[in-house]
C-alpha cells in the first residue's frame, strides 16, 4: 500500500512537471496582426449586454449589436476581416496595451482619464446619461434630488463618476451624499430596482432603452444627463490605424451607413443628427427599429417563459456549458499538478534548506499568502510583458497564476506534515548509516505524505472554484459563460441552477478520492491484533 501511495505521488510530481515544460517548451503567442495582414482584431466584452456586442440568442456563436456590425462595416472599408476578442470590460486598456487585440470598441467613453491610455477615434456615437425610477416615485427628478437614495449604476463608467461628482456636491451644499450601489451588469441593477434594492439607476441611455423595459413600472426622468462620447481606441501612438479608422468612420457617417445602423438599433437622436448635419430622429422610431423590436420581442418571451420551455433553453445551451466546463476542468488539473510539485519544493527548502533558501522560500509563501489572486493573474499576464518581456497565452498564465498562488498554500500542507513525524525518525534513519537525502526521501516524506493527501484533494476542490478568475485574463471558462448566458436570456436563477450542477459534478470525483485517501490512511492506523 506504501509503495502505492509513493507511486502516485511520484506520477503527480512528474505531470507537474511536464506541465511546467510545456509552459516554456510553448511557442510565443503570434505577433499581433497588422493591417497588412488583413485581420482586424477588435476587443470588446459580449457580456456587456445589448445593444454593443452580444451574442446572438438564436445563434451563440455569432455576434450582434451595434457596435458588432459597426466594426463589420469598418473592416470592410479597409479591406480587413474582423475578429472578435473577448475580454472583461474593465481590462480591454490593458489587453490593448498587452496587444491581443488592436482596437477597442466597447462603449468606451472619451474621457481625459481613457485618453491617458489610449488614443480615440472620432466619435462614433453620441450619446448620454440616463436617470431610471419607479413610475411612483415622485420625489426622484434628477441627480440633485438623489440625496440619501440608492441609485445603482455600473462600475468604472462615465455615468459612475457624474454619480460621484452629484454626490460631493450634495455633500458640500451640507446635504447626505448619495448612495451610490456599483453594479458589473445593468441586468442585476434593474432587476433590484422592481424589486426595492434600488431606488433608481443611472446608466448611459443605450443600456437604459434596451434594460429599462425588462423590468414594469418603471419610468425615465431628468432627461439627458451628462453628454458623452464614444470612441474607438487604438494603442498609443499608433497613428497609421488610427487615421484608417478615423476615414472610415467619416466614410460611413457621410454616406448615412452608421445611421442607418442607430436607427435599426433605435439609437439614433438629435445629438448625432445635429452633429454630423443629418436628419433628426424619426417619430416611430422605436416601432420601426427592427433590432430593438427583436430585444423587446426576446424580453418579453424570457419574461413569460413556461417551465418545459426553459428545460429546453437549459438544454441547448449546455454544449457552450459544457466546453466552459472542460477548459475549467484543464485548467484545475494543470494548475493542480503545478501547486503539487511546487508546494513540495517549497516546503523541503523552508523545513530543510540553509539559512538564505529557507528565508526566501518563507518570504515567497507570505507574500503570495498575503496578496489576492486576482492581482497575481493580473501580473503574470498583463505585468510581466510590459516589465520583463515575457508573454504568456491566457492558458499558459491561468495556469502559472493559479499553480504558483496554490503552491504556496500546499508548501504549509507539506511543512505540517513534515513537521508532524517526530525528530527521532530522522534520528534513526541517520543512525542507520542514510544520509540526509535519503532519510527525508525514504523515512520523512512517505510518513508526511500520509497526513497532506486528504488536505490537498480538498485544495484541489477550491482550485475548481477559484479558476473562475481567470475570465480577468480573456479566459471564457464556466463561470463566464454563466454571466453571458444568463444576460442573454435574463435569467441568473436558473442557469445559476445549471452552472452550479456542473461544478458539482465536476468536484465530486475528487471529492470521493479525499473520502478515499482518508478512509484508507486511517485504517492503516488502526493497530492490527
């Protein structure tokens, strides 16, 4: 049974460290597309919802919204093919500046702090701030009667900073500031403004035409709030794209083609009238916007769906579930199998090592112990290009961040398993004639061995969980493919059902081994008579 347990641990070791040669032996990511090789990579998180860039419902695999056929059309003044690159809203300026895309076109608002990053297009659409409330609430007209309310609104948007600035007045007038909720989707924050989590929302009008009717009894008020601007963003100082796409935009709104766009998405207003010189909204506008009657028309199908209904719509969006589910399932085993050779690394140069090796393997333990892992993923993927030089795939880095956070977790597994077999072990095994290597290799380790299987399956477990971080990284693992799921279908409660089902089954295996691994230690502790 001994020689059992040494051989599998011996196997985990080794696919550690197979794994660790395949990160380096990996070639480097392609060098990022120019114009001149006819792709146009373009950023853009699809979990930001209607009308930008989402996925298609009656196809998941294609793309629609505004901005999707803006950027069709774009590439298609330059000759180029469009290629969509997911990532997280909130990190688009760094997977622009890493270059794994070479624009972005995401509702990113022209602003002096963006304009720090990035360098913006022309406009491409004008646009504003939209105040939402219950249709019986009176007392709510504008951001400055907002004073000790809740009003919702998303993270790291234009509309969030006016939210700030409204309230630090009200503060200075000597008035209670506004309670400001921050929100990753509009979905969440509408759904808690019907149900009385919000007393209202303030979100840019695109997001507040297409999200605000998902929800009855709700109303708008204060009319346009704070004009903005969007823009597309290229990388700094790449002025080449960015005259290409600043001519094919003029391109587009001279000949009426990013018009016509808007008014299918019902997005088209006096503000891009007046400025580009064209004619004004149209009076049923919103009836004759075909896309926006289609959102509604899905809307309110989602809304009245019948329970066999949505075990149909569960059933055909398992496919997407289920390859989320095994790039989750790869990543886990990887990064496992890293934690696992690392840790016990780790843990012999700290128990064992002189002085100076045991001091730093102490401080590598601390430090990644003391920071949070999303920061860690950020620096691996994003960091260490700018900083060393070094690029990583977005797998190759969910990998290395999980494993090496995980290692320092299961080094202290090891380091009380090592320390738990008593002194006079390695006593004996010295006085026997072994030298120290072969006492820890022997004598020392098969015993620790014997207390850290059960507590490192059970790490195994929340790895499983925790590698839903990795979506930071461009990573479309299960749990992101949850949020896009349940934004295109409205629904968080039953895909959550779903989503947390596969991670069940996903852990289970594994969490029958830490049953296993432990039964089978204790009995052969049990004193035989």
């Amino acid at each position: 049974m001994m020689m059992w347990r040494l051989y599998w641990m011996g196997w985990v070791i080794w696919v550690a460290l197979g794994a660790c040669g395949w990160a380096r032996q990996q070639p480097p990511p392609p060098e990022v597309p120019t114009l001149k090789k006819g792709v146009l990579k373009w950023g853009a998180d699809s979990q930001g919802g209607a009308p930008y860039c989402f996925q298609d419902p009656a196809n998941p695999a294609k793309l629609i919204g505004f901005e999707t056929e803006m950027i069709n059309k774009i590439a298609g003044h330059l000759g180029l093919r469009p290629e969509h690159i997911q990532n997280d809203w909130g990190s688009l300026p760094l997977g622009l500046d890493r270059g794994l895309y070479d624009i972005i076109c995401n509702g990113l608002e022209i602003t002096p702090e963006h304009e720090e990053k990035v360098d913006f297009s022309i406009p491409y659409c004008l646009t504003y701030s939209q105040l939402t409330v219950k249709d019986a609430d009176m007392s709510i007209t504008s951001l400055e009667t907002c004073s000790g309310r809740r009003i919702g609104t998303l993270k790291e948007s234009q509309p969030a900073n006016l939210l700030r600035q409204a309230s630090q007045k009200l503060v200075e007038a000597g008035q209670p500031p506004i309670d400001i909720k921050y929100y990753d989707d509009e979905v969440n924050a509408y759904q808690d403004l019907g149900i009385g989590r919000l007393e209202g929302v303030f979100v840019d009008a695109p997001v507040a035409i297409y999200y605000a009717p998902s929800v009855p009894g709700l109303k708008f008020v204060g009319g346009e709030i704070g004009k903005m601007e969007y823009g597309i963003a290229v990388k700094k100082g790449d002025a080449v794209l960015l005259q290409a796409i600043n001519s094919a935009i003029t391109r587009m709104i001279t000949s009426g083609e990013l018009r016509e766009i808007y008014l299918k998405w019902n997005l088209w207003d006096h503000l891009m009238a007046k400025a580009w010189n064209q004619p004004p909204p149209l009076p049923d506008q919103a009836e004759q916007a075909e896309a926006y009657q289609e959102f509604l028309k899905l809307q309110a199908q989602a809304q009245e769906m019948t329970f066999w209904a949505k075990i149909e719509l569960y059933w055909n969006s398992l496919p997407a579930l289920l390859i989320g589910a095994w790039l989750t399932l790869q990543i886990t085993i990887y990064s496992m199998a890293l934690a696992v050779a690392f840790g016990f690394f780790l843990a012999i140069m700290r128990t064992y090592g002189p002085p100076p090796v045991s001091f730093l393997a102490a401080g590598y333990i601390e430090l990644v112990r003391g920071t949070p892992l999303l920061i860690q993923l950020f620096f691996i993927f994003y960091g260490l290009p700018r900083v060393l030089h070094i690029e990583l795939s977005p797998f190759q880095a969910a990998i290395i961040g999980l494993g090496c956070n995980y290692a320092a977790y299961e080094a202290e597994n090891y380091r009380a398993g090592l320390q738990t077999v008593p002194r006079g072990q390695m006593e004996a095994a010295l006085a026997l004639g072994m030298t120290r290597a072969q006492a820890l290799r022997f004598v020392i380790i098969p015993q620790a061995f014997r207390i850290v299987i059960p507590p490192i399956t059970n790490d195994f477990i929340s790895l499983l969980k925790d590698s839903s971080l990795v979506s930071v990284i461009t990573m479309v693992e299960l749990t992101k493919v949850y949020q896009q799921l349940s934004i295109r279908y409205f629904d968080y409660f039953g895909f959550g059902i779903v989503v947390a089902i596969l991670y069940l089954l996903l852990g289970l295996p594994f969490v029958a081994l830490a049953h296993y691994t432990a039964k089978v230690l204790q009995t052969d502790r049990k004193t035989k008579v």
